[in-house]
C-alpha cells in the first residue's frame, strides 16, 4: 500500500515536472533594421522577415523589434538602377550629381507582429521586460539583423547601431541580461552585423575579462570578428545577390535557400536526420562565397585558450582529421587549392588577388576623377544656356524641364562629354562589383587558413590540453548544436 | 670564494639571464622565418585585419608567459654549457643534449602535429643562442 503511494506521488510529480516543461519554450527574439532611413537597407528588412517566417514554420512566434516600430513613416529604402531611356530627369541627375540618388525609393517596412521600435531608450525597458518574463526552462534566442559599430578598445565594447542612430554595445547588452534574464535561462545568438565578433564577449561571466563561461550557458554565432566589416546591407532588392551570414545560415536550417533551391550540400553532417545550428555554420562556412569570415563561440573560446607560443607557430604538418580539418579539406577542394601545397599556393593567391586589388581601386579613382571632370565640364556648359537648371525646387525649374526638357534632352544625347560622362559613372559601379568580387577571393582564403589553424587548434584541444578547458569547449559545443525547432 | 669560481657563477648567471630573457623573442623571429621558409607566412597574417596592438599584446604577453619555460630551458642549457664546455666537441655535444631535452619535453606536452613544427623552431633557437653564448663561454675565467 505504501509503495503504491510512493508510485502515485512520483508519478504524479513526473507529470507535473512534464507540464511545467512543455510550458517552457525556445524564445526567440528578432532585433533589426537600420539607425536611419538611409541605413535601413531593404535587404536587412527581407531577412528579417525570412527569419521570422522561417520560425514562425518551426512552431515559434518570435518576438520582433525593427526600427521605428508602428510609426507609419518610411523607415526603409531600396535602390533599383534607372535606365537611361527613362528622360531627362535621369539625365539631370547624372551630370549635376544625383545618379546614385535618382534610383532610391522609400516606404514604410513590412513586416507583420512587430512589437516596437529599436530606438535605445524605448527598446531597453522592453528588452528588460521580456528578459525578465523568461522562467527556468525557457531557452532565449536572439537574433540580430542590422547594423553595427566598432570599438576603438575593447571587443565587448562593439555595437549594434539602433534606430536614431543610437547605439547599444556588447558589455551594455550583457548588463541587461544580467540584471533582467533568469540566471537559469540559456543564452542562444545569431549577430549578423559589422564587427559582430565583438558579441561572443557574452559568452564568459564577464565580458570585459573573458574569464570564466557565464552559468548558464551563452553561445552562438557571429558573421564577423570585432574587428572587421561583415557583407550584406545592399540597399538592393536583386534577391539572388544575398550573400549575408544570415543567408546561408537559415538556408542551411530551413533546409532550401530563400529562392527555395536545394542546397550546395547535405548540412547535417552527423546524419541524425535534422540540422543543428554548428551545422548550419560549418555549412555557411564552407558555401558562403562572401567577405565575412564568420565564427563561432567554440571557435572563439578555443582562439583564445591556446597556450600563447601557438599564436606563432606555423603548422607545415599534415593537417589533423577533425570537423575543421575536414571541413579544410572540403573548402580546398572547391577553391581548387592543393592540400600538399595549400601554404604556398594560398600564400601566392593573394599576393596577386591583393595585388589586383590595389590595380583595380587605382583605375576606379582615376575614372571616379575623370566623372567629376566631365560632369563640371557639362553641367556647367549647361548652367550657361539654362540658368534655371540651378535651382531645382523652383517653379522656373518645372516651368524649364515643361518647356524645353526634350531639347535639353537632345542636347545631352549629341553630347560628346556627357556620352563620355555616362561611359564613366557606369565603369565606376562597375569597379564596385569587381572588387568586391576580389574582396569575397580573398576572403575565401583567409577563411581557408582559419579553418587550418582552428584543425591544429582542436588537435591540441583533444590532445593536451587541460580538463577544465576541453569541457568548456565541448559544453559551448553542446550548446551550439542544437537544431532551430527544438522545444523543452 | 676563489675568484675562479666566483668568475664561472657570475658568468653562469649572466648566461642564464640572457638564455631566458632572449628565448622568446628568438623564437619569435625564428619561427615567422621559418613559417615563410616552409610556404606558410601564416604566423603573422594570422593577425590580418585585426588591430596592430593585438599583435603586440600577444607579443608582449607572450614573454611575460613564457618566462617560467624559458627560466627551465635556460637552466638546463647553462647546466649543460658548464657541464660540457671544457672543449669545443664537447659543448657541441652539449647542445645536441639540450635538444634531445627539449624534445621529450615537448613531445610529452604537445600534440605530434604540433611538436612536429615546434620542435624544429626550438632546435634552431636553441642553435642560434649556442651559437651567440657558446664562443663568450669558452673563454676561460682566469683565476
């Protein structure tokens, strides 16, 4: 009788523990949008509003903080090329310098179930206030899609550029979790913006330090170190020209690309049958033929917990057989670079693609300068004949463009100097995209060598080094891999 | 104490001193030469586009790190020095001691792929400061 008592009770207290857990959720929470109407790409609006669709797929409803919030004013703008056969205005904007401008368009964002601005001083307490909603068992995951700043010092001292241009730094975002979040409530990431390494500073129980990992755990991912600019921000809405971290990140997770293609390869390396999020990274890393060289919180702790000397060790050895090794060897094979003499030639590559580089950014200062030349030469050859063209938010100005706009027209189009002026200014965003196509070679390479030294990096990791580090290494691991619809 | 070897102590601590203190940055030096040698070039590049003062931090603390080691090795190396240097094969054969030292040192605390590459930093480092010490060493003190 009275073990059936002790059944009961036990029983009763099992299910009890299930309900108070199936209660308990993932949280996500979205942040995103630009510090101003022309920092708030429309770009960063549609990946956002993939992120949010994706986990609203997954079964969970994040919460959403985009720019100005409910404010009906435009807080988002896009850039579609004008073309020349589009009249005189466009004409106009070329030689008395407004190209760039006259493809510009703005309106209000889009997205739906956003719970308010990003402005600093409003988003603070609200952050606060959801923090502090989180009970034991939830789990929280923030994801970023924005702008960021960088820090003259410390690395926690980098920050996302909220909305006014205000700003919120890595050190302050720990604060706010510390005082508000649950001290039993895990920590997941996603920062996508420039300098977002700076981020992985959460990771430790002090972010200023670095010592010690913060109870309990924080770890996620970051599209750049604290050092660098990440790609992404095009005020373009060519989707095929995504190339962000979030891109191939949530591809990876959702399983299809935004376009809905397949993906370049399977993600889920472990083959457990659903892809976690290092997974997603490894992936990102191998298939993102951008300028970010992306990193995760494991990645960074091991980074940082190397004895000093191997900062300055060169590895000429074989290449050790882990995930990085691994995953080395895989990014070697598509960038074409031999493994027996990945050095040499990774070495050589980028003298030259440096080299192109400065050769190209050389002719692209000389062609931006002989715009300049050419628009004063015509702007001012037509400020002599049409006077009004000066003024531009004038009646006169309207009254001129009624009157004589095809004439005006005509003129530029026999125009020598204004043909040559055209040749210029689209050679230049031609130079944009051809270094910026060197800058994602070079990238790749750079990643390559990362992803060497993190495979010597773990190597010594498995091998020698102490318990206490090997098991933060693993615990951040283990918090990292787990798959986007997990719930408790 | 006999002035001889208050000479030999003096000129032993002297050989410490300079062993520990110029291990680290012969190291250093060694080993980005030999990571350009070798193909890699990659032991300062690991520091592209990351500000110039982290490559210095790590530079500096590096030395303040590697201090302890270097006061071991250092030990061993004028043990050695003294031990062996009474001619010139025998402070050879020294250094190949000190050698075969550090690599079972090294191959105790490292990974192989590691000791691999770092052995063949310490063995040239260990060379180069012979090379600096061993010719002040057999100068004999004179008593």
């Amino acid at each position: 009788m009275k073990e059936r008592k002790i059944q009961a009770w036990t029983l009763t207290a099992c299910l009890l523990v299930a309900i108070g857990k199936s209660d308990a959720a993932q949280r996500p929470l979205l942040i995103g949008g630009g510090y101003e109407l022309a920092g708030s790409q429309g770009q960063i609006e549609l990946n956002l509003g993939w992120v949010q669709q994706l986990l609203n797929e997954a079964g969970q409803s994040p919460t959403v903080f985009y720019t100005d919030g409910d404010d009906p004013a435009p807080d988002v703008f896009l850039y579609q090329p004008v073309s020349d056969q589009d009249g005189v205005s466009h004409k106009l904007a070329r030689v008395f310098g407004e190209f760039e401008a006259d493809g510009e368009t703005f309106r209000n964002h889009r997205l739906e179930g956003v719970s308010g601005t990003t402005q600093r001083d409003v988003l603070e307490p609200q952050l606060r206030d959801y923090f502090a909603s989180m009970q034991a068992g939830d789990e929280l995951l923030v994801v970023y899609n924005g702008h960021g700043a960088p820090s003259v010092g410390r690395e926690d001292e980098v920050s996302l550029k909220l909305w006014g241009d205000t700003r919120l730094s890595a050190g302050e975002f720990q604060d706010i979790l510390d005082e508000s979040l649950d001290p039993a409530v895990p920590l997941r990431y996603v920062f996508t913006q420039c300098y977002s390494g700076g981020f992985h500073r959460l990771i430790y129980e002090n972010s200023e330090s670095g010592l010690g990992l913060a109870e309990p755990l924080r770890c996620g991912f970051t599209a750049e170190s604290p050092w660098r600019q990440s790609e992404g921000c095009s005020a373009s809405i060519d989707m095929g020209d995504y190339r962000d971290y979030t891109t191939f990140f949530f591809a990876a997770l959702n399983g299809e690309d935004r376009l809905g293609e397949p993906l370049k390869s399977d993600p889920d390396l472990n083959g457990d049958g659903q892809t976690d999020l290092l997974e997603a990274h490894l992936y990102t890393l191998e298939h993102a033929h951008s300028t970010d060289l992306s990193r995760s919180s494991s990645e960074v702790f091991l980074e940082n917990r190397i004895p000093y000397y191997m900062s300055w060790v060169s590895f000429p050895g074989h290449l050790p057989d882990n995930r990085y090794g691994q995953l080395t060897q895989r990014l070697a094979a598509r960038l074409d670079v031999p493994l027996e003499s990945m050095n040499r030639v990774v070495r050589e590559r980028l003298r030259e693609l440096h080299s192109r580089y400065a050769q190209l950014r050389s002719e692209q200062l000389s062609t931006r300068e002989e715009a300049q030349r050419l628009r004063r030469v015509v702007s001012g050859a037509l400020l002599k004949d049409y006077p009004k063209l000066a003024a531009p938010y004038t009646a006169g100005y309207r009254e001129l463009l009624a009157g004589q706009g095809s004439e005006i027209q005509a003129r530029l189009d026999a125009d020598a100097d204004y043909r040559a002026l055209v040749e210029a200014q689209d050679a230049e965003a031609v130079f944009d995209r051809r270094l910026l196509d060197i800058e994602r070679d070079i990238a790749q390479l750079d990643k390559l060598k990362r992803l060497r030294r993190l495979a010597f990096y773990l190597d010594w990791l498995n091998d020698k080094a102490d318990a206490d580090v090997r098991q933060g290494y693993e615990r951040l691991v283990g918090c990292e891999s787990v798959p986007l619809s997990r719930t408790n | 104490m006999k002035p001889l070897m208050r000479c030999r102590l003096i000129r032993a601590g002297l050989i410490f001193l300079l062993f520990m203190l110029v291990l680290w940055p012969s190291f250093v030096l060694v080993s980005t030469a030999m990571g350009y040698w070798l193909g890699d070039g990659i032991v300062v590049s690991r520091y592209t586009g990351e500000p110039r003062r982290l490559m210095l931090a790590a530079l500096t603390g590096g030395y303040a790190a590697s201090l302890p080691q270097a006061a071991g090795i250092a030990l061993v190396a004028t043990g050695l020095l003294w031990l062996f240097s009474h001619r010139f094969v025998t402070l050879m054969l020294s250094g190949l001691a000190a050698a075969v030292f550090l690599l079972l040192v090294y191959l105790f605390t490292l990974p192989f792929s590691l000791a691999n590459s770092l052995i063949l930093i310490l063995v040239a480092v260990e060379f180069l400061l012979l090379l600096m010490v061993g010719g002040y060493w057999m100068r004999r003190c004179r008593g």
